[in-house]
C-alpha cells in the first residue's frame, strides 16, 4: 500500500452534513459475479468532466477528473477506481482529501462525513505513464499506445487505466472529456465534438456525451486521422474519424464500408426501435491497434484491418444493446452480444445473404465437444470466458429461438418494446426473461432452461 497525506482539513457541508450522522466506508468493490473488485458502493456518479493532456513522444498523460456524484448511503469514506500513474491532488467539495493507493482502489476520506442523498464533487488529478491491462483472456485494453498517438479501450476493466471512476457498468453517467494534443493529431471521443482550440502548437478538442455512458464505453482516440462529418437520411449527425496512414487499397475498402453507416443505421432504427443517441459514427483505428473492435458509445472503434460491412453492423447494433441498454452485470454480457450477432444474421438475411435460421442451424451443427457448448449463455463460469462463443454464438441462437417460439410480428414488437423499456437503463436476464414471457403472453421456461441456462449441447434445434 502507499499512501500520501494531503495538507489542510476537507469541509463537506453538501446536503447538510451534521454531526448526527454516522457514516462508514463505501464498499471497495460491488462483488459482481465475474468482477468482484469492479466498482464502488456507496455513491452513484452523475457526471464526469475529464481533462487530459497526452504527450505522445514521451507516452505521458496528465489528466484531472471531477465527479460530480450522490450518496446512497452516509459515508465516512468512498473509493475509486484507479491503476497506474501517480495521484497529484485530491479533494472532496473544493478541500484538499486524504487518500490512500491499494492495488487498483483509490480510497478518499473526507474529514466530515457525506450524508446519504447528498450530491458532492470530487476532484483527482494525476499523471504518468498509463497502463496497458491484460485481461483474463489476454487480450488487451486500457491505454494502448500507437505510432503517432493512443487508443483508449475499456471492456471490461479498462478505462481505470486513464481515469478514476465508479468503474461498473450498473453506474452509468453523462460525460465532458477535453483531451489536448500536439497541433498535427486529431482527439476524438464519445458524443458530440463542441470545439477544437489551437494554442501554443497544441490543440483542445471538447466533447460531451449527454446521454449516460458506463465507463467502459468511454473512449479516447488520438492521431493522424481523416474526419469527415456528415447525416443520415433522417437527420442524424454523423461523425466518422480514420485512420489516415492506410495505403489507396486499404483506404477504398474502409471507405466503401464506412460509407454504409448511415444504410446500416436507418436499418437497425427499422428493427430495433429509434436510435437512442444524439449522433452515430465510427472510428477506425490502426491496423493492429487492437486486438477486437468495441461498441464504445456513439461511435464504435474498430481497427482497420478488421472492418467489414459485418463488424460495423455488429458494433452498430450494440448503440441499441449494450450501450444504451446496458447490463447490471458482467454475466448478463449475454445480452449484448447475442443481440449484436444476431442482428449479423438479421442484416445477412435481409441483404440477399443467409437467413438467420441458416446461420442457426451452421453453428447448432457444431458437434458436441465444440466451444460453443462449453457453458450456457448466461452463466459464464469466469472473467476469461465472457468474450467466447457462447456468450456470443449460442447468444444469438437464444434469440433465433425467442423468434421461432414467438413469431415474427411478436418477436419484433419485444425487441423495439425491450430497448424502448429499459432505454438508457440497466437491465438484467432476468428483467428480459420476464419481458419477453409478459409480451408474449407464452410460458418459455423450457426455452429458458435449454439454451440459456442448459449445459452442453441442446438434444434438439
């Protein structure tokens, strides 16, 4: 453990803290299933304003972030999330805080305690080097360093590497993020860009995202990028950003498909209900930038060498699931996935590809000792699992079977009535179980116990 001490007593008369109240420490952790450390209790974060300065020569950020947040409970403490990098200051309510550095949990400790209900703002800036996080399956988020720039990911656990949070997707908030670099790169982020400021050879790039966001779904991008702004046919803002450094053939095939995000868009709208955000778009990253691409909120980062009409489409679905509707947990990832896969199949059967029933029966196929059988949807059985086909492909085929059992009309009816419910939201399996038996008037316990929940290989398609 390491510890700083910050000179000068912390005052924190939000809400009408009085001497009356007795306060304990937010929890370290919201014990989810598959990431017990993940998150904080205690509070629910409202907003986070974020600044960050990126020096890519030397790989070195300095950032600040202010919470503005509201206890759920009296706290004589609270935690953050927080790898890597030195903390330079901290306060509760304009005041100087204590705080100590454990593993990946920053812990502030006001002198006078938070009352629940109260509304409060944190201040912590740091600096340094950021992380790279290895996940459990070995693939790789956080702060991923490029040739000319940085690319920030988060799922599941990544954004704590470039700045403190509450990070669980159960605590979603709105965003402000500037991010100032050298005059010649591009910053992009989520939401809606409202100024690009040049001083002193470095530009401050502004943007907000007024819808909330888990924070996994932040992202920052910073290079040599193409950025070209445009609308789809109903109006909406879209705002595409890529990958300048590609050679002409690389660059013709990036833009033949970025040039069906507004298709692609208009189409989801039509099967899954209104887009729930203010703006769409993409980013598309260095090839070899990342491992996966990431449904990162309004604008979904894929890196170059991985883009097809197919990914996008995946990644654009997830605006509808995932991001908008976002899980309690970790293991209800389910929902995101399977629906994003689905909405593969759905785009293939209704673009002259194949249907989603022959999608379902290539994967039933798969013979019993395949991966895709290794643990039922909604029950991944670790971290190092919850990106394997069936939380994926089965995902998907718990839909198709949503659909066979319900009926086209009833099943579309559920889905846009599903996103419409729980819009901007979190949701779990059980919440969308409950739905779909509610809105279809069926009992589906034995669908339910056979794809979702069943082990191994159903007996029958």
């Amino acid at each position: 453990m390491r510890r700083f001490a910050l000179p000068g007593a912390v005052l924190l008369a939000l809400g009408g803290c009085t001497g009356g109240v007795q306060g304990k420490p937010g929890a370290a952790g919201l014990r989810d299933g598959l990431f017990p450390k993940l998150g904080n209790g205690g509070y629910d974060v409202e907003h986070y304003s974020l600044a960050l300065d990126y020096d890519p020569a030397r790989h070195h950020l300095t950032g600040s972030v202010t919470l503005t947040a509201r206890a759920t409970r009296d706290l004589s403490a609270f935690n953050l999330d927080f790898t890597g990098m030195d903390v330079t200051s901290a306060t509760v309510g304009g005041e100087r805080a204590d705080a100590d550095r454990a593993g990946d949990e920053l812990t502030l400790r006001p002198a006078d305690e938070i009352e629940k209900g109260a509304e409060f703002r944190t201040t912590v800036a740091y600096s340094g080097t950021p992380k790279t996080v290895t996940d459990q399956d070995d693939s790789h988020e956080g702060w991923l360093r490029t040739a000319d720039g940085a690319l920030a990911l988060g799922e599941p656990a990544g954004s704590m590497a470039w700045f403190p949070s509450n990070n669980h997707p159960s605590d979603k908030a709105t965003y402000d993020i500037k991010i100032t670099v050298p005059r010649e790169l591009k910053a992009v982020s989520n939401g809606e860009l409202k100024s690009a400021v040049t001083a002193g050879g470095r530009t401050t790039f502004t943007w907000h995202t007024g819808e909330p966001m888990a924070s996994y779904l932040a992202t920052v991008v910073i290079g040599a990028y193409d950025v070209k702004e445009s609308k789809t046919p109903s109006g909406l803002p879209v705002y595409t950003a890529v990958e300048a450094k590609l050679d002409s053939a690389a660059k013709k095939e990036t833009a033949d498909v970025v040039g069906r995000l507004p298709e692609i868009v208009e189409w989801a709208k039509e099967n899954f209900g209104p887009y729930p955000f203010s703006s769409t778009g993409v980013i598309i990253a260095p090839e070899g930038s990342a491992e996966y691409a990431l449904e990162t909120q309004n604008r979904p980062v894929v890196p170059a060498d991985q883009l097809t009409t197919e990914t996008l489409a995946h990644e654009l679905a997830h605006q509808w699931f995932g991001d908008s509707v976002t899980p309690k947990r970790w293991k209800d990832m389910w929902l995101n996935e399977g629906f994003a896969t689905y909405a593969e199949w759905l785009w293939s059967e209704d673009h002259d590809g194949k249907s989603a029933q022959a999608h379902f029966d290539e994967a039933y196929a798969k013979p019993d000792d395949d991966n895709v059988w290794a643990f039922p949807p909604a029950e991944p059985p670790s971290a190092a699992v919850i990106s394997d086909e069936p939380v994926y492909q089965r995902g998907a085929m718990v839909v198709h079977q949503i659909r066979r059992a319900v009926g086209d009309d009833t099943f579309y009816d559920i889905v846009r009535g599903w996103t419409k419910e729980h819009r901007h939201a979190n949701a779990s399996t059980e919440d969308f179980t409950r739905f779909v038996e509610e809105e279809s008037g069926k009992d589906l316990t034995d669908l339910w116990d056979t794809w979702l929940y069943g082990d191994g290989k159903p007996k029958s398609p």
